[in-house]
C-alpha cells in the first residue's frame, strides 16, 4: 500500500533542507534523532535498513527519514520509499517555491502586474489572463479565489474530476466563487456566485494563480473590484439619415441604463488618417466626451465611439467605427466598372460570331414551323443590325466615358456596318436562290403609297 502526497518549500537563495519520512513522522527535535551524512536522519537504535529511497527512480539511501537539500531553483523531485523488494510505500512529490521576483513564468512585473483581469458587465463574473515567456511554459497546479482578506484565509477550495474548475467557500458562506482553466491555459474564467449586481462592493476578489513549470511552483496574484476591471463590449451603430447616426448600448451590459450608465467618446478622423483606423490620434482627429447616443456626421469623415461606465473610471470599450457613404461609394463604383467591363467583352464575342448569329437567326426565320420562334428570331435581327450603335451611342453620351474604349467600340460599330454592306448583294442573291428552291416569293413587296387627304375650301 502507498501514499502520496505534494510538499512545497519555500527558497530565498540560501540552502533549505527539508526533511522527509517513509514511515510515522518526523521531528528533528525530538530527542534520539542523528543525522549521517546530508542525506539520511535515523533513531538512535532504529537504522531501517529495511527502508530504500530513491529520487527520480535512482536508488539514493536507506533509512526511513530522508534529508532534501534546497537551493535556487534546484533540489525538487519525485521522492518515493520502498521496501527491499521495491514495493512502493511511499511518494512524494517535491516542488520548490522561489522568491525570486527577477525570473518568472509570466510575463509582467509587480508594478504593472502579471494578470490581466476583466469583466463585460455586473453580473458577477470574470475573466484573468497571462502570457508565458519565451523560455519557460507552464500550467496552473492550483487556483484560490475569495472576495475579502478573512475569507481568503479561510478559504477551501476543491478541483473536479479534470482538475480544471475550481471551486472555493469560506467557512462564513460569504464567499463562494468558482473558476475554469481556459482549455488553452492561459486564462481563468470564474463567477462569483454570491454576488448581487444592485449592491456596492464591500471588499476586493483576491485571486491567486499557482504556476507549475518542472519542479518549480511560482505563485500569482490579483486583487480588485469588478467596478475597477469592468470593460463594456462595442457599441452598435446604425444610420438615422444622411447627416446623423445613432448608437446602441452592449447586448451584455445591465439594465435599466438608467442604473448602469454609460458615458461615450466620439473620434471624428479627416482625410487621409482614415486608413489608420480608429487607433489614429493625429492632431487631425477630434475627441468629444457625451452621454447623448446620436452624433452628426459630416461627409468624409469616419466617426469612431467607445463606452464606459458613467460612474467610476475603468476601462474604455474597443472603438466601433463607422464611415460615411465611403463605403458604398466605392462599392457602387466598383459594380459600375464590372458591369462595363461585361458590356464591352459581350460585344466583343459578339463581334467575332456576328455572321454566326445572324445565319443561325435566319436559319430559324425560314425553317422554324412556330410563328412564335419566326417573330422572335426576326425581331433579334432588326435589334442586332441597330445594337452596335445603340451601345455606341450611349456610352458616349455617358458623364464618365473613358475615351479609348469609346474609339474601340466605334472601330467595330464601323467594321459590322461595313461588313453589313459589303455583303448585302451577296445576301440579297442568296435569299433569292433559296425563295425559288422553296418555291417562296423573290421580290421586295411594295408598298403602298402613303397619300395625303386635301381638303378644299
């Protein structure tokens, strides 16, 4: 049968020595106690040969008591004893607590603080992230958590099955919040599940983070009030009419808003600094504080609004922001060419199988035994004939008409033109040859001529 079990020891620099034993207890002032060597404390009478330690799984010394020498960052390590025939009695974990504040895990100081905690509203819960250094990477061994100094003294706390949540009382039932490791172990999320949003804060949450990286325990710790790390989401904006806007409060944030107020900044940006966004603060931009929750705006101007709790200073919200009509301008500009750009690629498909088309139109005119397709097919070649310079016409008689493209479409406009005339004694003889293989008529219909009613007095 064995135990196990995890000892920290506190180290300042200087060598600790912490002693450890297999079976009963140990007290070095207990009379009867010697010491061997740096390793091994025995009873006067009682040598426990039958008692092996080893550390790391290397076979150190015999004896039921076993002396851990600590120093720096060192010393730390699986311990376990065993009886001769290497049944475990015994493990126990050793980690060494440093106090050094010049080489942490995290990054950070302790004037700015290793944690960042925050929070989106007044409902009791909370959020504390970090950051690992480049050279060492960690994860949370234990977490403690309590609202008020005396509660964080007798505080109790128990992890679950996964050993990710948390969950820490005090004896007084005036505490009781519970946190979760993010599965990426970089941040706990937890609620204070005795808190009340309507009432004022009496004492700060002191949270405290136990760091684990090897053999090493570092610890971390935050305290504050929700007021002091509250931090609204983004705002809403939406448009009113063509000079003003409007914004909404958070989704997240408490209500009524008349208990939770918000104040706001608007950042109105000019010109050219609106490619760096709203985090642009050039003597072009202007800042106004208001509580009012619409803003007129003025054309090529991007306006950027940021919330914050009316009635304490915390944390400002990340800037929405909004740009007037440039937008859809430039999107609307964007279509425009697009569709040129089709118009003119159809025409030139149409340009290389005009003949194509016109033949297979005919074909239909002549063939087709449905008066529907014969109407349709003739009208499409009447608008065929026309619909190059129709095109034409309309594209340069448009306000931005760019000039090349005009010269291309007139070259072919001329060239079908052309083409259509060059080869009308051609297709002239042609239809004729058919309408007497048909047996069909071969001449024009003429028309009758219009005469004018006169009238005599």
């Amino acid at each position: 049968m064995s135990s196990a079990g995890v000892v920290v020891v506190n180290v300042d620099g200087s060598l600790v020595q912490h002693p450890l034993t297999c079976l009963g207890s140990f007290n070095r002032e207990e009379e009867g106690w010697r010491r061997d060597n740096d390793w091994v404390w025995r009873r006067d009478g009682e040598e426990d040969e039958d008692i092996l330690w080893m550390v790391d799984e290397e076979e150190k010394k015999k004896g039921n008591s076993f002396l851990v020498n600590l120093e720096e960052r060192t010393g730390g390590g699986i311990f376990t004893c065993h009886s001769l025939d290497r049944t475990l009695l015994k493990n126990t974990t050793v980690l060494v607590k440093h106090m050094d504040e010049q080489k942490r895990i995290l990054e950070g100081s302790t004037t700015t603080g290793y944690m960042k905690c925050s929070t989106r509203n007044y409902q009791g819960e909370f959020h504390c992230s970090w950051k690992f250094t480049t050279k060492r990477v960690g994860n949370v061994m234990s977490v403690r958590v309590a609202r008020g100094l005396s509660d964080a003294e007798n505080i109790s706390c128990s992890v679950d099955a996964s050993g990710q949540q948390w969950t820490c009382s005090s004896s007084s039932g005036q505490s009781d919040i519970m946190c979760s490791v993010n599965s990426s172990g970089l941040g706990v999320s937890c609620v204070d599940r005795q808190y009340c949003p309507y009432a004022e804060e009496t004492d700060r949450i002191t949270l405290t983070i136990y760091m684990r990286t090897n053999y090493l325990l570092e610890e971390y710790s935050q305290r504050f009030y929700l007021s002091e790390i509250v931090k609204p989401d983004k705002v809403s904006i939406n448009k009113v009419n063509s000079s003003t806007i409007e914004w909404t409060c958070p989704v997240s944030w408490n209500s009524p808003i008349s208990y939770f107020p918000l104040s706001f900044q608007v950042k109105e940006i000019k010109g050219r600094e609106h490619k760096n966004g709203c985090t642009c603060d050039s003597p072009c931009t202007k800042v106004h504080t208001t509580k009012s929750s619409q803003w007129s705006v003025k054309a090529k101007v991007m306006v950027c609004v940021r919330a914050q709790d009316a009635l304490c200073d915390s944390h400002w919200s990340d800037w929405t922001e909004y740009r007037h009509n440039n937008k859809r301008n430039k999107r609307g500009k964007q279509e425009k060419k697009k569709e040129q750009k089709l118009k003119y690629e159809s025409l030139a498909a149409l340009r290389y199988r005009y003949v194509d088309i016109m033949k297979a139109l005919t074909k239909i005119v002549l063939l087709s035994g449905k008066k529907d397709e014969r109407d349709d097919a003739a009208a499409q070649k009447k608008k065929m004939v026309l619909e190059n310079v129709n095109v034409v016409s309309k594209m340069l008689q448009a306000k931005d008409a760019e000039q090349h493209r005009a010269v291309s479409l007139l070259k072919d406009m001329i060239e079908v033109l052309s083409r259509i005339q060059q080869d009308f004694e051609k297709a002239k003889v042609t239809a004729k040859t058919l309408a007497d293989k048909w047996g069909a008529q071969n001449a024009f219909e003429d028309t009758r001529r219009r005469k004018a009613r006169h009238h005599f007095d």
